[in-house]
C-alpha cells in the first residue's frame, strides 16, 4: 500500500477567465479592460495546488469535466506533485468556471458557475474513503455540494483527521457540524453571516474576537478570522492569537484566502505548531497578493521564509 497523502483536499476545480479592470463597472456600464487570463483556479483546486507548492504531500479529490479546460486541472495539479487519482471525470457537465473581475486596487469580484462540481455528490466520495481515513488534515470549501462536504468530514473525522472548513462561499452550515470542525476560517463577511453580527475592516480586534468566539461555543476548538491586509485571528473558548501582516502592495487578493488555509494545513502537517503555522500562513498568504492570478500567485517555502524576513508589519485592528 502506498503512503498515504497527509493533506486531502476535497473541494472544486475550476477554470477562471480574469479580466482586469482600472475600477469595477457600474450597472449597465461598459468599460476597457487592460488585461485577459486564463487559469486553473477553483478554492479546492487552489488550496490542493498551494498545499504542494509549500511542501506539503497531497491528494485531490474533485470533478471535472470531460473537456480540455478538466484536462489542464489534472495537469496542473500533477505538475507540483498533487495526487490527482481521486479527480474524477463528469461527462455530462463541463468544467466548472469562475469570471473573475479584477481592480487596479487588487480587490476581486467572482462570478462562479458550478458546472461538474454542481455534480459531485457524495456518492462520489465511495471510491475515496481510504484516501480521506489515512488523512491527517482535511481541507474542505463550500463551492461543492453541501452533503458532500458532510459526508467528507464524517468520513474524515472517523478516522482521526483534523477537518479545516473554509466556509466560502459564504453560506449558512449544518448545526452537527460545528462539533466536528476543529479549525472554521472565515474572513470577515463569512463570520458576519455565520453570527448574524455586522462587522467591517475597521471595526475592533476584540470585537471580532467576541463575535468569533460565538461560534467556538457552538462547538468549534478554533475559529481562525483572516482580516486581510490586517492579518488573521485565532480564537479559542479561552483565548485568541493575532497573526500581524507586513505591509506589501497588493496586485491580486483572489487566492489569498486559500493560500492562508493551505500554508496552514502544511505546518500543522510537519508538525508545527497552531502559532507558527499561522505566522507562515500569514506571510505567505501577503506574498500571494504581490502576484496576479490564482495559483500562479502562490509563493515557494524561500519565498515566504524570506518575505517573512521583511521587518515591517501592517498596525492591527484596535
């Protein structure tokens, strides 16, 4: 039997078509673009791709479809070293896709059209129980059916992985879930939705440490908020870590999120602890953002040791 991945990614694969733009348009508004890509992109697919390229040993499981755009997603992930035998293929459906608008100020905004992973359903799972038992982390998103990230935390979590839920899209979970999460990292419009409270960039760190922790008495160990430009916060029943961000001249955010979750999952991985895993998920998450694209904007090991070298962090929120 061959070793098994240590990270299992279970989650979308998508292609994303990106456009760039000086400002978003307003409704019924034409504007010229300046720029036009095409990548492999998908936060499951991502986060799988990051994982690797940081030096982590993962496997994949998703859909795509029987098209080229599903060709060039296994591709891509084989070529950092993914296992990809768990990616499977949908011949009814194409390749899921994301249109991506991109500002001058870096910020994003995603259209997404589910395609093949609108299928992946958790009878697909059938085939890759033994893949997510020997798992010792468990990375899951939310742009594939919500039963089958159920049945992969269930499957997960009997056999003694740790389950990282990035709860994005946002979207309201199951009650029976959070007891079976051990890290849930929202950013700050996922914790509003998930609490019902109203926060923004801005608004004070112990504020956002006390609405966090709302969600830790629901049964969550630890709620992990990633605050951006400003960096993340881990929260417990009985404390909290800041994780500061230096400050970079942000290009692309789009894969910062997932990055944060992969470069996480990798120390918690080797062995690290829950504070370095994220300070290095912190540094390499602000170095994605120095870079267009989704997986093209993910930095190697040197990189982030070397970013993370930087003297100059941003202030935290007060």
């Amino acid at each position: 039997m061959s070793a098994p991945s240590e990270i299992v990614v279970v989650g979308s694969l998508n292609t994303d078509l990106v456009a760039t733009v000086e400002r978003f348009p307003e409704a019924g508004e034409t504007l010229l673009g300046s720029d036009f890509k095409v990548y492999c992109g998908g936060k499951g697919a991502n986060q799988a791709y990051a994982a690797a390229r940081l030096g982590g040993n993962v496997a994949m499981i998703g859909l795509v479809g029987n098209d080229p755009f599903g060709t060039a997603q296994i591709e891509n992930l084989s070529s950092v070293g993914v296992n990809t035998g768990a990616v499977q293929r949908e011949p009814f459906q194409p390749t899921g896709t994301a249109v991506i608008g991109v500002e001058a100020s870096g910020e994003n905004r995603i259209i997404y059209i589910p395609g093949a992973n609108g299928a992946f359903g958790p009878d697909r799972l059938q085939s890759s129980h033994e893949l997510l038992r020997r798992a010792k982390l468990i990375l899951l998103q939310l742009e594939i059916p919500m039963a089958t990230v159920g049945e992969a935390i269930r499957i997960g979590k009997a056999g003694g992985a740790r389950i990282v839920l990035d709860p994005a899209p946002a979207t309201r979970i199951p009650d029976e879930w959070f007891a079976l999460i051990d890290f849930l990292t929202p950013n700050l419009g996922e914790l509003c939705l998930l609490t019902g409270a109203s926060l923004e960039h801005g608004t004070p760190l112990d504020k956002i440490i006390e609405t966090a922790r709302t969600l830790c008495d629901r049964g969550v160990p630890q709620v992990i908020v990633k605050l951006g430009p400003q960096g993340a916060v881990g929260v417990t029943l009985d404390g909290h870590h800041y994780w500061p961000a230096s400050d970079v001249q942000a290009i692309d955010t789009t894969a910062a999120g997932d990055c944060f979750n992969a470069a996480f999952a990798v120390e918690l991985a080797a062995g690290r602890s829950e504070g370095k895993a994220g300070t290095f998920a912190v540094a390499a998450a602000s170095f994605s953002t120095t870079r267009k694209g989704a997986q093209t904007s993910i930095p190697t090991p040197d990189e982030v040791e070397t970013f993370s070298a930087r003297p100059a962090a941003k202030p935290g929120p007060r």
